[in-house]
C-alpha cells in the first residue's frame, strides 16, 4: 500500500478545524479591542462632561470610523455609557455580539 499523498489528505481534514480556530481567535480578539475602545470612549465623554463639553461628541471622536457605525452612547448626568459593535468576519454574529462601558464623573465636595 503507497502512502504517498497522505501529508495532502491529512491537511485537507485539518484545514476546516484550523479555519474555525482562526475565525474564533479573530473574534475574541476582536471583542476584547471593543471592549477597551468603549472603555476609552466612556472615560473620554465622562472627562467632557466634566469640562463643561458636549460628552456624545467626546465619546464618538474617541472611536475609530469602524467603531462608530454600531455605536450607542447615552449619558445620564455624571454618567456615560458607551455600546459598541465589535467588528466580525461571519455575517451571522455581527449582531450577536456588543460590549458596554460606563464612565461616572462626580463633582468634587
């Protein structure tokens, strides 16, 4: 029995399973930066508002164009919230997925 072609067949079957793992590490990793960019985002707008600024306006020049388009921010007096959309490459989940952060400003006693 010839055993040549055998490395081709073996990667032909591995290559769905390499693919999948490759597509779920993008997407932690790609949830994980929507994370941390709402978190800027929120502490921007919290900074703003503090100042005096307009903390929406904060919030949406902190993100990337990307980020912007499936982003919800609402502030409610010292508090901001920012909801963004993390990018994904399967058309299925790009909705399924969304990361909060809140930024809260006091006023000092």
């Amino acid at each position: 029995m010839s055993e040549r072609g055998q490395a081709s067949v073996e990667l032909l079957g591995a290559l769905p399973v390499l693919l999948m793992l490759g597509l779920f590490l993008f997407q932690a990793l790609a949830v994980g930066y929507a994370a941390v960019l709402a978190g800027n985002a929120a502490e921007a707008g919290a900074i703003s508002r503090a100042g005096g600024g307009d903390a929406e306006d904060a919030a949406r020049d902190a993100l990337p164009g990307w980020g912007r388009a499936g982003m919800d921010v609402v502030v409610d007096g010292g508090a901001v919230r920012v909801t963004v959309e993390p990018p994904s490459p399967i058309a299925a989940l790009r909705d399924r997925f969304e990361v909060t952060s809140r930024a809260v400003v006091r006023k000092p006693r």
